[in-house]
C-alpha cells in the first residue's frame, strides 16, 4: 500500500515544482490518487519554492503536506524550513553540492547527494533537480525508467520534448548514485 507525502523544496529556478509535477504524474501512471500543491514567493526566480505531493491508494483528503514522509531539499534554507517536520521514519533527501546541514536527525533515513556538481560534470547543469529525483526513486522502489519517462513526456510541453533525454540521463545518474 502506498501513502505518502513528498516535499520538494528549493530556490525558484531550481525545477523544484516542475520535479514534484513529474512525480505526481509517476503516480497517475501508477494509477494512485494523487495531489499536487505548488508554493512560491513573488520572485521570478531565487525565490522560496516547494511542492507538495500526495501519492495515496486511497482519496486525498487534503493537498497540503504538513508534515512529510519525504524531503527532498535542494538548498539550505529548505533543508532548514522542513528537516524537523519530516516524520519520523522518513526519508530526507538533500543535494550535499549546496545544502551543508548543522542537524542530521537519527529518527530519518538521511541521504546526501552532490546533485548540482554531478549534473554539471556530466555536462547536464541546470538538471540536479531529476539527479535528485533519480536517487530519490531508488531510495523509494518506485516504478521503473519507462514509467519516469512517461511522467516526463507529460510534463514537458511539446515545444521542449526535445529535453527528455537530458532529463533522463540526469535521473540515471541520480538513480546510480551512491
């Protein structure tokens, strides 16, 4: 049975909400009710942004994630905001190239990944966010590529299905992180 609450949160610019859309629709496609909430400041970009999503067998009750099964945190204010709201027994997942957390908890699986140097080694920079997104479906045994990639074809307007691939390579390359 799947019930859960995912957090992705960052800065604007970030893909922050265009990774939980891509999440939501992984649920869709693994015919899950599911809910998505985007939240962001007034700012075009560097702003706060984060997303809530609701992946359940069951109807959701209510959009908003208060307090989340998992946290994907993409820069250090995030991580801060929301580490403490996480439940315990979750998943707390942050890009260790930007966030360099004071507190660790010990009641949450903690994984640490250096998306944004990953991305841009490999010639993918502006992609950390589907690094993250790759490690966090490992973290999670959630579906298989063919099913990201459907989310991803969903998401990504027409004009810009050109950006599937890079999308892909940087989710595998999450996905094969340590």
């Amino acid at each position: 049975m799947i019930d859960c609450g995912i957090l992705f949160a960052g800065f604007g610019g970030q893909g922050v909400l265009f990774t939980g859309k891509v999440m939501a629709y992984v649920g869709l496609i693994l015919g899950k009710e599911v809910s998505w909430m985007p939240s962001y400041g007034p700012e075009m970009r560097g702003g706060t942004a984060n997303c809530g999503v609701c992946i359940s067998d069951k109807p959701v009750g209510s959009p908003v994630v208060v307090e989340p099964d998992t946290l994907v945190a993409m820069n250090g204010p995030a991580y801060d905001k929301f580490v403490d709201a996480v439940k315990p027994g979750g998943i707390v997942l942050y890009d260790s190239s930007i966030v360099h957390p004071e507190k660790i908890r010990d009641d949450v699986k903690t994984c640490s990944l250096p998306a944004t140097a990953l991305s841009a080694e490999k010639g993918l920079s502006g992609l950390a966010n589907m690094v993250l997104l790759g490690r966090l479906f490992k973290e999670m045994a959630w579906g298989e590529i063919e099913t990201l990639k459907t989310a991803l074809k969903e998401s990504i307007p027409p004009a810009r299905q050109h950006m599937i691939e890079r999308n892909l390579l940087a989710f595998k390359l999450g996905f094969a992180g340590n």
